[in-house]
C-alpha cells in the first residue's frame, strides 16, 4: 500500500520487496541530519570531555574502592546492574531495527514505486500443445473425484471398515498431497492463463478447460478438508490440525478468485485486481485466524472429544493463557495439574510488565484468582500420550 505500485503481479512483488530494497538507501536518509549535527562546534568538544571523565572516574573509583571497603560496598550498590537492565541490549537492537525498518517504509511512501510493466508477449502455440495435456488431466481429476466420492465422503464407518487404516493414516496418506495438487493446479493456471496467446474461438476452450480444473480441485480441497475432519472428530484440535485446516480454507478462497477473475476476463473487463485482492483475502485471513483464537478452540475440543481419561495432559499444558477457560472445565484433579503447567509456561503467577500487558494473560489471571489452582493434589505420570 505504501509503495504505490500498481495492479499487476509484478508490482504486487515488486511494492512488497521495496521496503527491503530501500534498507540500502536508509544510511544516505539519515546521513543530512547526522552531517548537520557532527557539524556544530559544540558536539566533539563533548563527547571528548565525557571520554575524559569516564576515564577519570572509573581510575580514581578503583583506587578509591580498594583502599576502603565501605565505600567499596557502596561502589557496588550504585554500579549493580538492574533486572530491567540485562534485558536492555536486546531492546535497543529491536528498537534500532524497528526505526530503521520505518525509516524505509517513508522513504518508499516519498519515492512510490513506478508500477513495472510485465512481459506482454504471449506465446502462440499450436492448439494440441495445451488441449492435450488439459484434457487429460481434467480427465484424471474428474476420475478421481468420480471413483472415490465414496470414499472420500463416506464418513466414520467406510474408515473403520477398511482393514489396516485408522484415522490418522485415512487423514495423513491423502491429505497432503491433496494440498500440493491443489498448488501445483495454481501454477498450471497461471502458465497457460498468462503465457499461452489463443485466438478468439480457442479462448474460450481454453478458459473452459482451465475453470474446470479449477472446480475439480476445489472438490478434491473440500475433500481433504474433509478427511481432516474426521480426523479431528477423532482426536480431537490440535494447533497443526487447526492450521491446516485454515490453509484448505486459504486455498479455497484462492481458487474463487481465480475463477471469478477468469469469468471476468473473459467477459471483456480486466483482471488487474486480482493480485492486490489476493493479498488482501490473505491478510484478512490471518486476522481472521487470530480472531478464532486457536488455542481455547484447541483446548475446547480436546476436553469435549477426547474425554478425562484420554487428555494429552502434556499438550494441553503447553497451551497458551487463551486456553484457562476451556481448561477450567477440567474436573480435579486433572484440572489443576494442567493448569499448573500452564501458569508456569505463560507466568500467569506473576504479573505482566508495564510494556508487556496481555489481555488473555489478564483474563486467565482474574479465572484463576476466581478458582485456584489447588497445589495439594498429586500430579503423577499422565495417563495417556496420544499420538498425531
């Protein structure tokens, strides 16, 4: 957005890296006000007079604390570090870094980024060139879809039925390659939609082959979002099952737009906002995940699905302060043995610095003070380690 630059795909990437190239420049943006104050008279005169007196205390201070312990000790006092302070080189690097990153980001909002015109040149190939090889594999993919609609959406008893698979592997063994055919269709779309130049009558077969492979692969995600969900109705949320499910849904999203940007093309308007849309459905994306609040849905679902005699205590109590209401449904003294665990990970047995204030970490911290963590019960090994 601070670049400027325009709609297509290249500008897209090239706005996104122009924060980074404009690191180099950063030194010459900050070099004038630098040169104008290394200029005045005033500033060398003292910063050497304050060389000279650090050299001069720190002599006349040794000699002085090794000739006379009392003032050695209260030497000490006065030079001790801080708690706040060990903590104080890291911060100045992240503040440097930070301000050098934002010194960037003006710099590119003063000098926008002249939107780079991508190659036009689009390739005129003989029709079976792309006919063939499209054909064939919306041909696979609706054979896929055709002979495995039953498995695929057979639910609970066509898994238990099949001999030798269980959940996890019914989820693991086509989930993820599910995911990569999808990527892998994105890319043949945007070969054949930017490289490959048909005439009018071959326009259309071409963006008709190219919107049925799109809505044949969006089945084969639904697919996959499925397995995954008997998956988790299984086992339960975990963080990884969660994300990938977000992902599916990312993917999805991507697969419409494409689709309406190629119904739109077609139709005789432009595409251009296709790339800054993308961005944009990514962004919300994210924003919409964290709105979810990943861990309490993790830890609701582990303490509904899997049961008390089932929990992965080890797991749950490697969640976030976001999980102590879902937690606090435990009965004891499971409850108190995972939420220990969790108020030691989060320090929810101390309060948050003034620059470090949480609202999750609050919240947990007015639950707990509500009903306490009963530190008497007995936490042995755990009774069950499940596996992903």
């Amino acid at each position: 957005a601070v670049s400027g630059a325009g709609t297509g795909w290249l500008g897209v990437i090239r706005g996104g890296v122009s924060v980074v190239l404009a690191l180099g420049p950063v030194q010459w943006f900050l070099a004038g006000p630098l040169k104008k104050l290394s200029a005045r008279r005033r500033v060398m005169p003292t910063l050497v007079a304050l060389g000279i007196t650090a050299v001069l205390l720190a002599v006349f201070g040794l000699l002085f604390a090794s000739a006379d312990a009392v003032f050695a000790a209260f030497l000490e006092r006065v030079t001790t570090t801080p708690d706040w302070a060990e903590s104080a080189p890291l911060r100045i690097f992240l503040f440097v870094l930070f301000a050098v990153l934002l010194a960037a980001v003006v710099l590119v909002a003063l000098r926008p980024v002249n939107d780079p015109v991508g190659p036009q040149k689009k390739f005129k190939v003989s029709r079976s060139i792309w006919l063939v090889p499209l054909t064939a594999v919306n041909l696979l993919f609706a054979s896929f879809v055709a002979v495995q609609i039953t498995a695929l959406f057979g639910g609970d008893a066509w898994v238990l039925r099949t001999a030798g698979l269980t959940y996890a592997e019914y989820a693991r063994q086509g989930f993820f390659q599910l995911v990569v055919v999808s990527v892998f269709v994105l890319g043949i779309v945007a070969v054949a939609g930017g490289l490959l130049r048909a005439e009018r009558r071959e326009r259309w077969l071409l963006a008709g082959l190219l919107g049925m492979l799109c809505g044949l692969t969006m089945v084969v995600l639904v697919s996959a979002l499925h397995r995954m969900n008997l998956y988790t109705d299984a086992y339960g949320l975990s963080r990884l099952r969660l994300s990938v499910q977000a992902t599916v849904w990312w993917l999805g999203a991507l697969f419409a737009l494409v689709l309406l940007a190629g119904a739109v093309r077609f139709a005789g308007r432009g595409s251009g906002w296709l790339p800054r849309t993308v961005v944009l459905v990514t962004g919300l994306g994210l924003g919409a995940f964290a709105v979810v609040n990943p861990d309490l849905q993790v830890a609701y679902s582990q303490v509904e699905v899997r049961g008390v005699t089932q929990l992965d205590s080890d797991y749950l109590g490697d969640l976030g302060a976001e999980a102590v209401p879902a937690l606090d449904r435990l009965p004891e003294p499971q409850r108190s043995c995972v939420l220990a665990d969790v108020v030691e990970a989060n320090g929810l047995d101390r309060p948050d610095p003034w620059n470090g204030w949480n609202l999750a970490r609050s919240q947990a911290r007015d639950l707990l003070a509500e009903h306490p963590v009963n530190e008497s019960v007995e936490c042995g090994p755990k009774p069950y380690r499940g596996s992903d």
